[in-house]
C-alpha cells in the first residue's frame, strides 16, 4: 500500500496547480493515466477570462457568467471564482508565464486582452493560440523540481475506496484509491484521507469532440460508482467552431478568431447570425452551435465557413501561429480563404457536484477542473471561464484539503485480487462498443434532441452498459476496458438527466419542449443508491 498525505488523478491545469499548493505540507501522489503534459488544459487555445483592464470590472464579468448560465448559476460561487481569479493570475506570471502584450499609443506595454462570445469586455488573457500548453508546461516544470511531489505516469485510476465499502459504521468517506499501473499490469493500493480528483471532462463520450482521446469522463465515473452526488451532466456544449476535415477530426478553430471579426457564412458565402442574435457572431456558444446546426440542415450542407482572411496577413499569423500553420498543412490559408467549421462536443458543464472549496458529498473526495460542477457554469460556460474556475478553485480546494489532513486517521485497506479473470481474448469488442456508444450520443443527445431519441439511447445504453459490466468481471482489466466502462456511465448520466430536465434551457434544447420552464430552475442532480 502506497501512502501519501495527499492523492491528485489528472496532469491539467487544477491537478498540476492543486499538487503545488499543497506540496509544502505534505506528501503528494500525482496520478495521471498518459504522460504528464496529456491534459485538456494542453488543448485550450483561447486563454483565461479575468478582469484585467479600467475598463472591465468585477461586477460586468459576473454579470456576464450569470446571463450565459441561463438561470443555473450559483451566484456565490461566480463572484468568488470572478473576484479571486486576479491572484492565481499574478502567481502564474510569477512562475515565469508571459501573456501576450500590446503596446500602447503612450507607448507603454499592457496586457493584449482578446474578446469571446458571450463577453461584454475585452478580458482574455493569452499566450498566442496556444494559451493551454504554455499554461501546462510552466506548472509541469515548477511540479517536476518539487521533493514532495512524487508523479505516476502511465497509471489509471480504477475505483476509489470508501469507508462504506470497507464497512466502517461513520460517515462515508474517501480513503484511497486501486491505481492501474498500465506497463506492468498490476494494480496498486494508494491510501490517503485527501483524494482529487482533476480527470477533466468526457468529450470522448462524443463522435466528433475537440477533446483529446484521454477525455473519457473517468473522474465523474467513479465518483458515481462511489456514491457522490452529481449534477447537471445534460448540459454538453458544443464547440461551434471545429475544423471540418477528414485529416484532423478534433481541431479546435478558436472562438478568439470570432472574437477578431471572423465572420460564418453559409455554403453560399451567406452571413446568417444576425437572424438568431444581436450579438451576432459573439454571442453565447449554444445558441451559435444551434444557429450553425439549422443552417447546415436547411442547405444539406456537413459544414459551414469561418472567414477572417479580411484581417490583416501579418496580424493573423502573429495571433494566430497554430491555427494558421495547421491548416496550412492541410491546404487552407487562412489569410485568404474561409475556413470549413463543424460544431462539435467541447465541454462538460457538470460533473461531480462540489462545495466552494471543491469537496464532494464524499468526506475527503474533492474534486476540481471540468469534471466538478461547482456552480460556476449553470446550464452554459462562458468562454474561457473554465481555466479560470481550474485555478481558482485548485487553491480553495487546497486550503480545505490542508486542514482535513490535520485530522488524519488510520485504515487498512484491501489489496486489489484478479480472482479468476482472463487476458482479453477479443479487444474487437471493445473497439466496436467505444464506437457504438459515441455514435449513438452523436445521433440521439446531440446539440438538439427528442423525448424519443432520448428513450431510445437509454434503452441501448442499458444493455451496453450490462455487456461491458460482463467483459469487466471475465478479463483482466487495461486502460481500455477501464475508459470503456466509464464512457457507458458518463453516457447514461448525459441522458439521464437530459431525460429529467422536461425544458430549453442553456446547452440543452429539447424539440418537445422548446422553452424555458420555470418549474425547472434548478440543478439536476443524481447520486447511485
């Protein structure tokens, strides 16, 4: 049995920034399923919202978050997360991470802030269209030249270990972890009284996702095996913007390219966002998903086009060096030709539901980044909140998580025993159970969905859910076995609570209810009984 003071599952941004915080009181396992820098966070090309200029100021930014939440935010939670995001900004820069500057017309240097739909100021912060990675490699160096921070690469985490299920009479608490070491095959016991989790969201539940494959949704997963409350799984959203090729099926095009006047246009060279906002363009993420989803099925079309070649040359490849150098591989200059867009599954606006300070309904199970549902969100994100939220609420989770080990206790916990399981005889079945599932989600629980699409994915999912179940028990379990079983879980609460929510609202549009309903201005929560 490994021992540790403290446990974080997930290499992005709140594990790496939780791990660092906390890494000068005591002990600290980082666990993470592929190597160190394999994250969302790595993918996120737009950058951080937070006000950061005399033209911004708090109380626009909250206001902001609360309109796009459609009525679920909580709003104790949006003024903190908004209020404090200035702090976690400054100890980034002190870490040696330089945001993009512009100079000024007194010619001084100030921040280069960009703009995203859904903002009434310009307020995002940004390393070029890189913002993730430069993010993740300043705090993977800082974790990396810690004593106290001993990293696991290449190790999943199976399922976590509770009081209850070790039959201790007490409130239920997490006290450990079975660990999956990938290169040897064994699992291992990892016991501590504070568990985070920071696995990052489920795109991967999707056919088409913006999401690395490591987006399988494994934290929320096992907090529902667990017993934890969660919430507000219905609302996916979906990116509008991802590069329509047979090449690079998950390339994000940044919403900061709309942000810079880029422009959609329909098949026929159209504008058409004006006909569903004012905002045009900038407005919230749902309802451009949606404008472009209608506007692809009323021409037939599989694609629309994104144009910012009226910019400046010069500007966009200095603003842009990713996105611009990708497509260019591809055959696209983005300098003088429009850009083939697709939406396509982004973010999971639920999760494990969480006290302000990250803590579950599980005594010592915390959980932060985009597997949690702190609140923050409500029924849609806005843009570039989520690296945000990941910062902020890693330090609060720390402070809590420094007192609770003050109070440690002592168990024993089983080892994990293989029993009678097998070597996988035919991986074909997991193949073809991952594509299933992500088909069926894609088709049924997609951007706009039906009472009957919904009853007819809960149905299959059902059965898909019992054949994995079955294949977990007989085999020897892999990384594969392991994300495939918690793919069908994280599916079934999408459903489950898209099925429950009988109203629009934010990321979930429904034909048989098109409206908002007031009888449902609430959180959708399950727990496993």
């Amino acid at each position: 049995m490994r021992d540790f003071d403290f446990v974080v599952i997930g290499s992005g941004a709140a594990g790496l920034s939780f791990a660092l915080h906390v890494a000068p009181h005591g002990s600290v396992a980082l666990i993470t399923k592929r190597s160190l820098s394999d994250s969302n966070t790595a993918w996120a090309q737009g950058g951080i919202a937070c006000v950061s200029s005399d033209e911004d100021n708090f109380d626009l930014h909250i206001r902001d978050t609360l309109e796009c939440g459609a009525g679920l935010c909580n709003e104790e939670v949006v003024r903190s997360i908004i209020t404090e995001g200035p702090s976690v900004i400054r100890q980034l820069i002190d870490m040696g991470l330089q945001f993009d500057l512009r100079w000024r017309d007194d010619g001084e240097r100030e921040m280069d802030l960009g703009k995203e739909g859904g903002h009434s100021k310009r307020r995002i912060l940004h390393v070029r269209d890189e913002t993730g990675k430069a993010i993740i490699d300043t705090l993977i160096n800082k974790v990396r030249s810690s004593p106290s921070i001993q990293i696991f690469e290449h190790h999943m985490a199976v399922d976590l270990l509770t009081t209850g299920k070790l039959g201790y009479a007490m409130q239920d608490s997490c006290v450990g972890v079975y660990v999956l070491n990938s290169l040897s095959g064994e699992v291992e016991v990892f016991r501590s009284d504070v568990i985070v989790l920071a696995t990052g969201g489920c795109g991967k539940v999707y056919l088409y996702s913006t999401n690395p494959d490591i987006a399988t949704g494994d934290g929320v997963a096992m907090a529902w095996r667990a017993g934890a409350t969660i919430a507000n799984m219905e609302f996916i959203q979906f990116h509008p913007t991802c590069l329509y090729h047979t090449e690079k099926k998950s390339f994000l095009i940044s919403e900061a390219i709309r942000g810079e006047g880029g422009v959609l246009l329909d098949t026929k060279f159209r504008r058409f966002m004006h006909k569903y906002h004012p905002r045009g363009e900038l407005a919230p993420r749902d309802i451009v998903a949606r404008a472009i989803d209608a506007e692809m099925k009323r021409l037939g079309s599989k694609f629309v086009y994104l144009d910012i070649s009226h910019r400046p040359s010069s500007f966009l490849k200095d603003r842009f060096p990713h996105i611009y150098e990708t497509c260019l591989k591809l055959g696209m200059d983005i300098t003088s030709q429009p850009i083939p867009v697709v939406p396509a599954a982004h973010y999971q606006c639920g999760g494990v539901k969480t006290d302000l300070h990250g803590e579950t309904s599980l005594r010592g199970l915390f959980a932060i980044g985009e597997c949690a549902c702190t609140g923050l969100h409500g029924a849609n994100r806005l843009a570039s909140n989520s690296l945000l939220e990941a910062l902020v609420m890693a330090k609060r989770a720390s402070q809590k998580a420094i007192r609770r080990i003050r109070l440690r206790q002592n168990y024993s916990l089983p080892e994990w025993r293989h029993g009678q399981a097998v070597e996988p005889d035919e991986l074909v079945v997991i193949s073809h159970n991952w594509d299933e599932i992500r088909r069926l989600m894609w088709d049924y629980v997609g951007i706009v969905r039906t009472d009957k699409r919904l009853q007819r994915a809960a149905t299959r999912l059902r059965n898909l859910h019992a054949e994995i179940q079955e294949f977990y028990w007989n085999f020897r379990i892999t990384t594969d076995i392991l994300e495939l079983r918690n793919l069908v879980i994280v599916a079934s609460l999408i459903v489950d609570c898209a099925i429950a929510r009988k109203e629009s609202r934010g990321l979930h549009f429904t034909m048989d209810y098109p409206e908002p309903n007031p009888k449902f201005l609430r959180e959708t929560t399950m727990r496993r009984t």
